[in-house]
C-alpha cells in the first residue's frame, strides 16, 4: 500500500483546512477564470457512450459535474482526491445537482489509483498534479487505468512566456494573492500555491515526463497568456 510521505500529508492536512473556502477563492483570485479552463479541459476529451471517466484531484468537483454535463448520460464518472476535506465539499456540491448522480466519489492518492488496469476511458486532473509529490508514479499510473486509446487530459498552472506578463503576474501571484488569500483563509496554502507553480516543470519537460511515463501523442496548449496549460496524451 502505497504511503504519503511527509510533503505529502503536510499537502493534505493544507487542504483539508482551506476545503470550506475553496471555491470562493478560486473564482475570487482567478477572476473567474478558471471556470474557462476548466471547459476547455473538458472539451479535448473522447468518451464514448457507455464510458468511464476518471477526474483525479477532484477536489469540489467543478471537472467532475463540466465531464457529466458534456459527455452522454450513460457515461459513469469517478472523483478522486486524496484530501478528505475536499471530497466532503464536493458531495455537497453533488447532492445539490441533478448530474450529481453519475458521479461517485473515492478516496485516494494519484500513486495508487485503486481501479484495475484498463478500466477508463479518460482521465483529467485539474490543477492536481503539481500536488503529487511523486508525479513520475502518478502518470504510470494513469496509463495504467486508461483503456487502449483513452486519453488524459491535464489541466495545470504554467509560467507566463512573455518577459514583461511574467513579472507582472508574479507580483500579483507572489505578493497579492497570499495576502487576498490569508483574509479568507490560511495565508500559508496561498504562499504554497505560486512556490508550487514556480517549482513545476516546464511545458516541453512536463510532456517529456508524459512521454517517458508511456503516454503517446503528447501535445500541450497555452491558456491565457501561459497562465495555464493543458496537456494532452493518449494510450497506444
């Protein structure tokens, strides 16, 4: 059984702490943006009727009800996280929705996805993988689950390209964002946020590591001035 190590719990235990607010400060310090992203993400996936979907790092469930809401109504879809926290939130959030029956929630990390080989369709994780300590795992994994020409879609924060949008996000994303974020919650999980971002791959190596990890056809695409980015790859 595959065991969190300390970053991991210490991940963990953060957002459990900041799962009541969650939402709001998303669409607070992202202007709403994310909920584009978010579409777009949902938008490159194939899954047939009669599907599964796999949304990892569900968190409230925001990827989860978008897939329900553009895939047909036999598709099943499974949310994991390994935040407890979060899951609690996005039940809520589930109850709440008529497309909230098609979804079934499951507690668990990216590095032991607990679903047999070649069980999905499709796979997303939205602004999750910067979070899994081991991401070399977690991406075998998903090509393990994922059914012969399935395909993940991954959704993740990047570093602006331009020189002059780049020192201007920073300012906002290294100074005023952990301050917004400390009046509503815990100032340090908005401090994690941009050390996070800053420490993540770049583009062409994060599609490396796909690529190294067995997806095939690996591609990314730019959001919003580089902002975010998201990436494709599929199973052979």
């Amino acid at each position: 059984m595959f065991e969190l190590s300390d970053k991991g719990r210490g991940v963990r235990k953060m957002f459990d702490t900041i799962a009541p607010r969650y939402d709001l400060l998303n669409r607070l310090l992202s202007f709403g943006i994310d909920r584009r992203w978010r579409r777009f993400a949902v938008s490159q996936l194939q899954v047939p009727a009669g599907g599964r979907v796999l949304d990892i790092a569900t968190g409230t469930c925001d990827v989860a009800l978008e897939i329900a809401a553009r895939t047909d109504s036999s598709v099943q879809i499974v949310g994991e996280d390994f935040t407890q926290g979060m899951l609690v939130q996005g039940q809520k959030k589930l109850n709440q929705s008529p497309l909230g029956r098609r979804i079934m929630l499951v507690n668990a990390p990216c590095e032991e996805i607990p679903h047999q080989d070649s069980s999905f369709d499709a796979i997303t994780i939205a602004f999750g993988i910067r979070n899994v300590v081991d991401r070399e795992q977690g991406l075998r994994e998903m090509v393990r689950i994922l059914k012969p020409g399935g395909r993940a879609v991954i959704l993740e924060f990047s570093n602006p390209r331009s020189r002059l949008f780049r020192s201007l996000y920073n300012f906002y994303f290294r100074r005023l964002l952990p301050a917004i974020g400390g009046l509503f919650s815990q100032r340090s999980a908005y401090q994690y946020l941009p050390d996070s971002v800053l420490e993540f791959p770049a583009q062409e190596r994060f599609c490396a590591l796909m690529k190294e990890a067995g997806f095939s056809a690996v591609s990314y695409t730019d959001l919003t001035f580089g902002i975010s980015t998201v990436y494709v790859g599929d199973k052979i």
